[in-house]
C-alpha cells in the first residue's frame, strides 16, 4: 500500500478511533472523578498532555476555538483538578472503550499489537517541530494490552493529522477562524464564536491548500514504515472501525 493510499484509506476512520472517548460515558466517569463537567474534560483532557502551559499556548496547540471559550475551559479546569492527571484519564477513557469493543470480536490481539507497533514506528520517527500536541501525546507511555495499545496509537495518530494540519494552516497565512467558518459553517456556536466574519476569494482560496498540504506531510511521515506494514495497519484499522460500531 502506498502512503497516500494508506492516508486516504485510513484519515477519516483514525479521526474517529481517536475521538470516540471525548464524550463517552466513560469520559464523564473519569471527568467526575475529578471534579470537573465533560466539557471541561475534553479540553483539559486534550490539552493535558501539555503540562500547566497559559492559555495562548494552550490555543496555539488546539486552533479554531474561540480564544475566549478557551481561556474559560483551560483556567477553570487548571483551577479545579491536576490538568496532567486528566490527560491520563482521559487516555484510560478510550483504552477502556478499546477493551470493551475487541474482547470477543474479530479483530485478533495479534493484529492489534502489530497495527500499535508499526504505528508507534511510524510516530516515532516524525520531527516533533511545530506540532506540540501531538508531541506531547507522543511522550506518554504506550499500554502493554494490544487493545489499549491500540487505541493508545490511534489517539496519537489523530493528533499527529491535527497538529499537521494546524501547521499547514498557519503556513497558508489564514487563521483559525476564518479556516472553522469555511469549514464548519453550522458549528460556529459550539466553538465559541457569537457571529461570523467575511470571507473573500482568497480566503477560500487559501483554505483550498491545507488539506492537500497536510496529506503531502502525512505520505511522507508514511514512508517511515514498509507498504507491509501500512496494509497490515490499514485492515486492523478497517476491522477495529467495524468492532468499535464506527
């Protein structure tokens, strides 16, 4: 399998992987425990990884949120629970749903630990320059437990795309808001924004750049393992996305 074969086959369905913890019940089990609502635990949670860093950088590392809703999440989490504890939970939260989803099913704790390695390889060889995130995920501890081991990486993985695309969107000069009004244009309230801006031709011009940026990046950060390997990735992915009902 080539790189952007790999890319395009297994972008959406690791997004979703990834992410599927943010607000599962687990999630607000684990935000509980802590003290803190669900809200605040994706962004903490998320962030987590980071250390007690200020809000800018902290807004630096997420992108498209509206800088006042996230100096209101980042500060009154900081205020109410150990944000680095909660980047852990937050881990355990999708290691769980992993567990739960692959324990009698037919994705094989042998395929789940290659798919975890080869993406650890693949991870591990990526420049961390630009892409605090997903650096900060990187530096956690991988789970022995194929599945943990597993979601562990998908996790990483979709932060490597997101820190990757927020490094091609600042390289095209456009900026998080008019970039989230482009592309989600019915979800400027639940990021914070209260009205919306104008956008010219060359905005959606600029905009039209960062996708195909960010897969050029990811082919390459791709060719850091064999085509074998993103195969073997890409079905265990494939099957792992059907057992987690994705």
């Amino acid at each position: 399998m080539t790189p952007d074969d790999f890319n395009s086959t297994t972008s959406d369905q690791l997004q979703k992987i990834g992410a599927i913890h943010y607000f599962h019940p687990y999630a607000k089990e684990e935000a509980e425990a802590l003290g803190i609502d669900g809200f605040r635990f994706y962004f903490c949670g998320r962030a987590g990884v980071l250390g007690e860093v200020s809000t800018e950088v902290m807004l630096s590392a997420f992108g498209y949120f509206e800088p006042g809703l996230v100096d209101k999440m980042w500060t009154s989490s900081k205020e109410r629970c150990d944000v680095v504890e909660a980047g852990r939970a937050q881990m355990r939260a999708s290691y769980r749903l992993g567990v739960d989803a692959f324990t009698d099913s037919d994705v094989s704790p042998d395929a789940l630990t290659e798919a975890a390695s080869s993406m650890g390889e693949l991870v591990a060889a990526v420049d961390r320059s630009a892409l605090p995130l997903f650096a900060g995920f990187v530096a956690l501890d991988v789970p022995e437990d194929p599945a943990e081991a597993f979601m562990h990486q998908a996790v990483v993985m979709r932060e490597l795309r997101g820190s990757v695309h927020l490094a091609a969107l600042a390289a095209t000069g456009l900026g998080s808001r008019a970039a989230h009004q482009i592309k989600r244009p019915n979800d400027q309230e639940m990021f914070g924004y209260k009205d919306t801006i104008e956008i010219s031709d060359a905005d959606r011009a600029a905009y039209e750049l960062i996708e195909p940026m960010t897969q050029s990046a990811m082919n390459l950060h791709a060719e850091a393992i064999s085509a074998e390997q993103r195969t073997q990735i890409a079905e265990t992915v494939a099957a792992a996305t059907a057992a987690l009902g994705l």
